[in-house]
C-alpha cells in the first residue's frame, strides 16, 4: 500500500488538521480498512480547510482509492474538529456499505 496525505490548512490550523486526519486513519476507518486488499494499491488523501468571510471554517476531503475517487464537502464550522470529524464520517460510511 502507498498512502499520500496533502494538507491545505491556514498556518494556525494545519497541525490539528494532520492530527485529527491520523486519528480518523488510525481509529474510526481501521476496521473498514482492514477489510480491503491493500497489497498494490496506491491512495491519496487531499485534506483542504479554509476560513470564509464570516471566520468559520470550510473544508473539501478528496480521497483517491485505486482508481475511485470519493469527495466530500462542508462549509460554516465553528469547530475544526467536527469540521475534519464530518468528512471522514462520510468516508465511512460510502466504506460501510461495501
């Protein structure tokens, strides 16, 4: 398996945007992941958070899986951690339903 990460995040969110992108990786998606046959394939996550005009929080996840291609969307956060939290749920469950 080989697994790309980009981060997109303003300075002062960036750290916590890799951590809590390590933790949904480690924790919430580890046992889908299991599941899958990862011996030759190549993934890239592309993680991209930003501030709008009101000072909340907007963020895309583009996650490419051997080809498939998954993207998931949200914007006006308060919180970056539900924020980052949100889009990996989806992930989840687009993975739980293989």
């Amino acid at each position: 398996m080989e697994l790309k990460i980009q981060i997109h995040a303003p300075d002062e969110a960036k750290a916590v945007v890799e951590r809590l992108t390590w933790e949904n990786l480690n924790q919430k998606l580890n046992s889908y992941l299991n599941k899958l046959d990862w011996e030759d394939v190549e993934w890239m996550i592309d993680v991209k958070v930003e501030k709008n005009k009101k000072g909340l929080f907007d963020g895309v996840i583009q996650i490419n899986i051997d080809g498939k291609s998954f993207r998931y969307a949200r914007e006006d956060y308060k919180n970056l951690d539900d924020l980052v939290n949100n889009l990996f749920d989806h992930f989840k469950e687009e993975l739980s339903k293989k």
